[in-house]
C-alpha cells in the first residue's frame, strides 16, 4: 500500500537559517506531489507541485523554493527563514493520470523564531 | 479572482442536531468535488468527493454534500452531529484544466457539545 512519510514533525528555527523539510512516498511511481501551507482560518494554500523529476511549478512568490531530486522525494527549502514563514507545513500525493484526490502526510510545524 | 468560499468559519452544535456546512466555488467548466476533515492532532482525510453522476454523494461517518451546479456549491449535511464529529473541514474543487491541483477553502471549524 502507498504511504507518506513526512519530517520532521515539529521544527523551530531561528530567523535567517535555512530550512530542510523532507516528504517521500511509497508503494507508487511517478506520483504528483504538493506542497501546502496551512495557516489558522486561511485554510490551505498550494505552495509548489511537481509532476516528475527536476519538475517543480510554483503557486505563489515567496521566501520558499522546492526540489524533486527523485521520482518519490520532494523537498521545501529555504536559504534564510523569516517570522512569516511560521506555520504548518503539509506535503501530499496524488496519482499521476485520473485524479483521485490527494493522500496527506502528517505535516510539519515550522516555528520561526 | 478564481476561489473556493467556505462561508462559516466555526460552527458549534449541540450532539443530535443537523449540520450543514457551506462551499461555494467560483471556477467554470468541469470540475471535481471534495470535502477533507482535519479531527484534533490528526493529518487531514477524505471525507466524500464528487466526480459525476448522482450530485447526491455519500462519505463516511454520515456524512453527504450535494452538488448544485447552477449555484456553483458543495455543502456538506449530517442529518445528526456527534461529540466525535468536532473537526477542522476543509472543502476542495480541482478544475479539470487544472491537472491535480486542488484549490482549498478557508476551513470551517466545528465544534459538537456533548
């Protein structure tokens, strides 16, 4: 069965250090893989999604950049975090091909302080 | 601009009443259906989705939304809510040009008083 792993599950950072948040997939191949930002009563908003390898579309401009160095890992990146980027960090799967709706992982806790 | 509206951002109920909660979505063309719930300390799951057919669907738990294409809305009903029922939930429209993203509403926060 496919699984997610998302981690760590909870992370503070001061402000101006980088940022390594890591997702992989299991059980599937050439998944399409979301990153979310979910902020208290903003609901979830699409950060990056990728499609393939090295294939990274960006939603919305910001402080944060993603990577997909293989078929199942994607990864959100910062070279230097600011207070804004506090919040809760989800990654999430889909199929590649007929949609079905996203799986989730657990999420991360980012905490910029 | 192009985006899905939850109109209620936290609704509290007594256990036995009915719940309805709102989703409206501004996107043309086709699109698919979804509606995620978020229970305390847990990652978000799929509560019911609507592809075609019946715009009558069923989920899990008791729960169903009803798909009015003219209104351009996804509400999701419980005939009788539950103290197990307080969660976060979450509408989501994916628009069929849009490949597999899904657009996210605000969220509606809800809270059953046993």
């Amino acid at each position: 069965s496919q699984t997610i792993h998302q981690w760590p599950a909870t992370l503070v950072q001061p402000v101006g250090s980088p940022l390594s948040l890591e997702c992989t997939v299991e059980g599937t191949s050439n998944p399409n893989l979301y990153w979310y930002r979910q902020a208290a009563g903003r609901g979830l908003q699409l950060l990056f999604y990728s499609v393939g390898i090295g294939q990274i579309s960006s939603e919305v401009p910001q402080n944060l950049s993603a990577s997909r160095p293989q078929d199942r890992q994607f990864i959100l990146s910062s070279k230097k975090l600011l207070l804004s980027d506090s919040g809760f960090y989800l990654c999430a799967w889909s199929t590649n091909g007929p949609f079905y709706g996203y799986t989730f992982g657990s999420g991360t806790r980012l905490t910029v302080v | 601009a192009q985006s899905v509206s939850q109109h209620n951002h936290h609704v509290i109920l007594s256990e036995a009443a009915s719940l309805e909660l709102g989703c409206n979505y501004s996107y043309g063309g086709t699109v698919n259906l979804f509606w995620y719930v978020q229970y305390p300390g847990q990652h978000l799951q799929l509560l019911l989705k609507y592809f075609s057919g019946d715009p009558l669907v069923k989920g899990i738990k008791g729960f169903e939304a009803e798909f009015i294409k003219s209104k351009f809305s996804f509400n999701l009903r419980k005939p009788s809510v539950q103290w197990s029922d307080t969660a976060e939930y979450f509408c989501a429209v994916n628009p069929n040009n849009q490949g597999g993203k899904l657009i996210f509403g605000q969220g509606t926060e809800l809270s059953v008083k046993p």
